[in-house]
C-alpha cells in the first residue's frame, strides 16, 4: 500500500516504513478508551489490524508543533520495550496516532484499578526493560519527561513498553532554554508557568520543582518512584506517616505547594523493601535513583547492568516466558483481592464479582444515555482510600468500576459501611453490581436497576444467612449483621445516586458543596415516621434515637434480618445531568460525614493534589485527627481532566 516515502503534510515528517496519510477507508475507530485534556483514545481497526488510535486535541498553532514534534520522535524510535508507532494521518483535519493493542493496559491501571500483585520474577523484568527502554531514549539524546506508570503499557504476557511521548524532547533543545524563561512571572509563592514545568507531580524530580531543566537525571528519579511503585502496589506518598522529614506536612494533609515543599526538602514514597518480597539490592538502587542530588543517581547504564546482576543473583531468567508468573488479568474481577473469611464462611465468595469482559445488552431504556454522543461527557478518574480507624475491625467494603461491562461511559461505585459484623458489606460489595447487570439484562432503565439491584441483594444474603444458620444447626449464636450502602452509576452524563443508611455522596458544581443523599437514620422525623407506620419502634436511647431492641441508629440498610420490614433495604435514588460546571464527587462511609461536613470535605480536596487517592487519604485521615473512632472509607471522583502538566503554587 505504500508509495515511496511517506510524509506530512507540512514536509517536516517522513518514513520509508510508517504510513503518514492513513485513509478513511482504511480505519474504523470502535469504543473510547479514555479521553483526557491533550487527547482522546480509541480502540480501533486499521486494515483488519486491532489497534489503538490517539486523537490528540489540536486548538492552537503551538498544539500542531508539538503533534509534529512527537510524530518525528516516534517515527525515528526502534526498540523492543518502547511503544511502537504503526501509523499516522498527519494530514488536516483530522490527526491521529495509530499503536499497538497492550492486552492489559497501562500499569496503574492494573496495578490499583485491577489490584494486580506482580510476583517479585515480573517485576524485576519490567523494571529492566524500562530501564532498557530509557537507557536508549538517553542514547540518542532523548529525555522522557513524564514517566510513570500510567505510561507505560502490558501485554498478554505482561511485558512492559514505554509510551506517550507528548512531553518527550531532545536534551540539546532544553539546554537552548535560557533559565531566565523558566523562571515564574507574577507568582510570588514560587510557582511556574506550567509550558515550563512539565511532567506529573508525584514523579517530578526535586530539583525540576526548584526551577532546574529537565536532564536524563531526572527520567532516573521518575523512574525510580515508579518502580518502587510497582513493588510496592501503593500510589506515591499516600503511605507516608508523620515523619520529621515531611516537616509540618501531617498524615498526607497535601497542598500541591506543601507536598512540592515536602519533596524538595527530602520526603519520599515509603521504600519497597524485604516486607514486600524485594531484595535489598534493588531497594538500594532505588534509593540512590531517587537521591535529591542529580549527580548522586545512576545513569541508566548503570542501571541496566545492576538490574541485569541483581538478576544473576537471583537465578532469574529475564528472556523466559513470564506467562507462567501471570494470569489473564481480563478475567479478574476489580476488586477481588484476598478472600476475607467470617467463621467458615467466606462472603465474598457468595456472590461472586462481575466479570468486565462479560458482554451486556444495555436495552432500549438505557440507549437513550448511552448512544447520545452530543450530551457533555464528563472524564473520570477515581480513587480510594480506607482506614480502620479506631475500630479493632475492618467492616466497611468498597467497589470500583470506571467500565462497567467494557462500556466506555458508564462507570460504577460503591461504599457498604457493615454493622453487627462485616458479612453484608462482604456480601454486597459483589452482589449489587451483579445484579445491576442481572436487571439491566432484563430491560429495567437505570434507576430502577439500580434500586432493585438493593433489594435484591438484601433478599439474596438474608437468604444465604439463613442456610447457614441451618447448617450451623444450633451450634452457634444467632447474628443479624447488615451493611449501608451508597452507590454512584454514571452513563455518559446522567448521573444516579442510590443511598440505604448513613453513607453520604457530595458533588463539588462551581466550588460549592451539593448533598446527592439523604441521611436515613432514626433522628431524622420522617424516617422515624416510616418506620413507625411499618410496625416497628423506635425509642431514644442514650443519645439519640434508635430503631428496634438492636438499637440501630440507621433506618434503612442490607440485611439486618432481625429488623426487616421496616429497615427497609429499598435505597433513595436521585437522578442528576452533569455539566462542565462540576468537578469532583465524594463518596464516603458516616465516619468521615461524623467529622466532617459536605462544605469541609469539598474544600480539602480542592486544596490538595488532583490525585483522587491522596485526595480520598487526606479526608480520611483529617477526620481520625479529628476523633473519629469508625472505619473510614472514601472514594473521590475527578469528573474532568487531570492535566499532566501540572501547576504548583
């Protein structure tokens, strides 16, 4: 198909191997993968070829150069470990990149969206091959820039391959870079102006935050925060306790200036070491990779051949086929991580997690949302955080979905705060999205799905109960254990809140705090009402009021046998459009809501780093500062994008 050399439409870009005008005819853009501030992301078929198709979003004259700029990097790139570019449409007005299909995804994704445990054979082979990877990025004068696990892309057999290279540039070019125009203009806090500063937050070398150009050194320190978050399966500094080296930066309490200042003065990500199965060898190498003076850290040189000897010393093969150190990560419901067991029961398993590859028959009441293309489309990225608290158990589950099914617009999320034991919220983390699905495949629209998704989870574990107190025939007490729950469904941009209990859902719309639930508990009049009329009692006890001889404070929940009817596990749903208004949703579990209020909890995230995990951490742990003595658990969902260059003020 090709004709001769090939090359862009302004002459600047050529290749012998790689088409430069893909036709129409020839590509099929299929699902949105994931779309973001700089571009968007299909999977896509070119010439029968499954392939992904970047669309970078071009508004400016600037933006054109830099989709050149890249497109001359890629097209000169040859390496095993390095994302391969197979063609382009360098023509107007419609630019893309077109790449491989990495089976697994990128590596954050997997790592905390999956929850994949990488045993210690894979992750020495993925820290070689980027380490490889950058060694010959390096050699022809290249620095990265932006590495970090949401860079780099698994296959099948979880080899791993470096990509986007938007912020990549030569070193030649930087060194032309006066340091009088990196220096801020107007920000007196010593922030800068962000095409100056570029990379993300957690993997930006200290000195880059001091002002200093980027050099290969600080590829080095990016490369080292990532792999000791490989390791390790934690997102950087989301870890980290009070320490005297973070200074008066307290238990994750992060601003982007107070986590700049906390890093330029020394503080890092907790070290993978022998407590994660890794060697002391490479926790060395990290550390020296990660060292605040640039000239202290390794070339990748070095790198490679100290990973290669770690590798000798450990009898590992790095040329093996890693499948047997793997599993098809496809198949791994999201949240099943290890089982958690009650007795000899184990509740997860009871009602087993969706499986995300599964197809669905989304139905003529959900088509309505998910085939109008011309609504606003809100792009999301969620994290979680929970504690015990200072409780001596755990009893609080959670449960993320940004794809639902495989579909590209609707997401999924939910808290279960348990009572009277764990086995509900166990139960019911897994058994309301399945039967979500169960529903959706049966016709119901959205909101009544999810509304029956409640109740039939409640009558499936009530159920359930009973057979193993059956089986238990008298041997042990009888227990009435039960969970709230608040779950967030999103399909495009219709939005629907389902609450049973005291966990609370918050959306952030023009910097204001908006309540998307209603608190069922018994002091509030019109549930105690609720109740009452369904035969139930409720009486002040101690300090409030409360439903039943079990004394619950909640009026609706999952279970709870001894107290049905009138606990009703039947949630509220509300039902809202978003717009480019909103920013963020909150999802927690009442021992954040105890200590905090919806006003409150909006202004910390907006206050701290855009990453929804350390966002979720520092709500969490802002209310233990403040005396709560629940679990805890927190979801924050980003609605728009996170930009990865990133302003620090």
């Amino acid at each position: 198909m090709r004709m001769g050399r090939a090359t862009c439409f302004r002459g600047c870009c050529s290749s012998d191997l790689i088409p430069l005008a893909v036709p129409k005819s020839a590509l099929t853009l299929l699902s949105q993968i994931a779309t973001g501030a700089e571009s968007t992301v299909y999977q896509a078929k070119f010439n029968e070829d499954r392939l992904v198709a970047k669309k970078p979003r071009l508004s400016t004259s600037e933006d054109i150069d830099r989709y050149h700029k890249e497109l001359q990097l890629l097209s000169n790139l040859d390496h095993p470990n390095i994302i391969k570019l197979v063609a382009a449409n360098a023509h107007p007005p419609d630019y893309i990149f077109l790449f491989p299909f990495y089976e697994q995804g990128n590596l954050s994704h997997t790592l905390h969206i999956k929850e994949w445990s990488p045993p210690w054979e894979v992750i020495i082979k993925i820290c070689l091959q980027l380490a490889s990877a950058l060694c010959y990025l390096h050699t022809l004068g290249i620095i990265h820039r932006d590495v970090k696990p949401a860079n780099i892309f698994l296959d099948s057999e979880m080899n791993a391959y470096l990509g986007d290279f938007g912020l990549a540039t030569h070193q030649k070019d930087l060194h032309q870079t006066s340091l009088q125009n990196w220096r801020s203009t107007g920000k007196p806090t010593g922030g800068f102006h962000k095409r100056n500063m570029v990379g993300t937050l957690l993997y930006m070398a200290p000195e880059v935050l001091r002002k200093e150009v980027h050099t290969e050194k600080s590829d080095v320190y990016g490369f080292a925060i990532t792999i000791n978050e490989l390791a390790t399966g934690v997102v950087p500094y989301t870890d980290r306790k009070t320490e005297a080296q973070a200074h008066t930066v307290l238990e994750m309490s992060y601003t982007e200036q107070q986590l700049t200042s906390a890093i330029t003065s020394g503080l890092r990500p907790v070290l993978a070491s022998d407590e994660y199965g890794i060697p002391s060898h490479l926790s060395s190498l990290i550390e020296r990779c990660w060292n605040d003076d640039p000239s202290y850290r390794p070339s990748f040189v070095d790198i490679v051949e100290e990973l290669h000897g770690i590798c000798n010393d450990q009898s590992i093969s790095v040329g093996a086929n890693m499948k047997k150190f793997t599993h098809d990560l496809g198949t791994v419901p999201l949240n099943q991580s290890t089982d958690v067991k009650n007795g000899d029961v184990n509740w997860t398993r009871k009602s087993e997690a969706i499986e995300e590859d599964s197809p669905t028959n989304w139905g003529a009441n959900w088509s309505e949302f998910i085939d109008n293309k011309s609504v606003y489309m809100p792009t999301t990225t969620s994290g979680v955080f929970t504690t015990r608290g200072g409780r001596d158990t755990m009893e609080d589950t959670h449960f993320l979905y940004p794809h639902l099914r495989g579909a590209q617009n609707v997401s999924m999320f939910g808290i279960m705060d348990g009572h009277r034991g764990p086995e509900a919220a166990e139960y019911a983390a897994h058994a309301i999205p399945n039967h979500l699905i169960a529903r959706i495949d049966m016709g119901f629209s959205p909101s009544d799905a999810l509304a029956s998704a409640f109740i039939d989870t409640d009558s499936g574990f009530r159920h359930e109960l009973e057979l193993q107190r059956q089986n238990c025939k008298g041997q042990t007490k009888n227990r009435h254990p039960g969970c709230t729950a608040a779950v967030v469904l999103l399909v495009n941009n219709h939005l629907l809140v389902a609450n049973a209990g005291d966990c609370r859902t918050v959306l952030c719309r023009n910097g204001q705090a908006i309540s998307l639930s209603n608190d069922h508990i018994a002091s509030c009049t019109a549930e105690r009402e609720r109740v009452a009329r369904m035969g139930g009692q409720v009486k002040w006890q101690v300090d409030t009021w409360r439903v039943g001889a079990a004394a619950l404070q909640v009026t609706r929940s999952i279970g709870d046998d001894d107290l049905k009817p009138y606990v009703t596990a039947e949630p509220e749903v509300n039902e809202l459009k978003l717009d480019e208004n909103d920013e963020f949703l909150i999802i927690a579990s009442d021992g954040l809501w105890d200590k905090m209020s919806n006003e409150e909890a909006v202004s910390f995230v907006k206050d701290t780093v855009k990453e929804p995990t350390m966002s979720s951490k520092r709500l969490a742990t802002e209310a233990v500062e403040r005396g709560s003595l629940d679990n805890i658990t927190v979801i924050i969902i980003f609605l728009k994008p996170v930009s990865t260059v990133e302003r620090v003020f």
